[in-house]
C-alpha cells in the first residue's frame, strides 16, 4: 500500500456497525397477533364537538368613546354587515390592541381581525377661502359568524 492507500482506505477495509440493533433471529419471528379486544367503533349517539364561544363581559369604560368615535353608517358600510363585518371611525393614533379591547367592553364580542383604511381630509373650497377637512381612521371589525353587533337600533 502507498501512501494514498493510508490516507483513503476503501470502505470494505473496516466493518461498519449498524445504527440499528437487530434482536436474535428466532424471537423475531412473530406472523399474526391476536387480542380479545373487538376493533372501535365510533359511537353514533355521541355528541358532536362544538367550537366553545368565549364568552366575554361587557363592562363600562370612561375612555371607550375616545378610541371608538362612532360607528360609520354608509351604503358601503351597510353591506359589509352581511359579511359579519362592521366599520367604525377611530382616532389616527388608534392600534388594534386598544380598538379589540374597547369593542370587547361595549359590545361583548371578539373580534378576529381587524383592518385600518386611513381616510384623508377632502379639499373644500368656500368663496376665496380652501382648504382641506379633517382626516379620519376607519377600522374594519370581523366578527365570528355566531356573533353581532345591532348598531342600528336608533336609526
């Protein structure tokens, strides 16, 4: 052997050892079990599982009204209640955290998402005199489909 033949031995050279013990080969040898227990069967008279609802409190904050200004009744708004979706106008300075939390307190239900459009200020014109209204935050709430919220009670 030369040199190459120390640095690179062939694989044959040294016996490997299996990564995996085999057992001895006569206890190995198992064809079919059989048990006493009939197979399971699922019973017809159990109930379903139902998804459990979280059931949340409706509790009295002072500063709720500060975060959720008032709910946005437009056509378009209208129509988004089908989907189990309703629209609200927030402060600009508003996150989801604290509109999720605030609409828990009023309204009693969790909302899964919660999507912002923010709105910009139009520009008006009054004889010489423009400029431009104020902006606003629109907050797009998605409820389960067990939950609602009856915001036009009074309308």
């Amino acid at each position: 052997m030369g040199l190459l033949g120390k640095i690179f031995k062939k694989s044959g050279d040294q016996k490997r050892k299996p990564l995996v013990k085999e057992p001895p080969k006569g206890e190995l040898e198992v064809t079919g079990i059989k048990t006493d227990a009939a197979p399971r069967q699922q019973s017809e008279t159990r109930k379903e599982d139902k998804p459990i609802k979280p059931r949340v409190e409706k509790r009295l904050d002072s500063r709720v009204y500060k975060v959720l200004a008032k709910p946005l009744i437009t056509e378009k708004a209208t129509d988004l209640v089908q989907l189990n979706k309703y629209c609200f106008v927030v402060p600009i300075s508003a996150n989801k955290s604290e509109v999720t939390k605030k609409i828990m307190n009023v309204y009693g239900v969790k909302p899964i998402k919660i999507n912002f459009i923010r709105q910009r200020g139009k520009y008006v014109r009054y004889g010489r005199r423009f400029g431009f209204t104020k902006g606003y935050k629109k907050a797009i709430i998605t409820l389960s489909p067990e939950e609602k919220i009856e915001l036009y009670e009074g309308v």
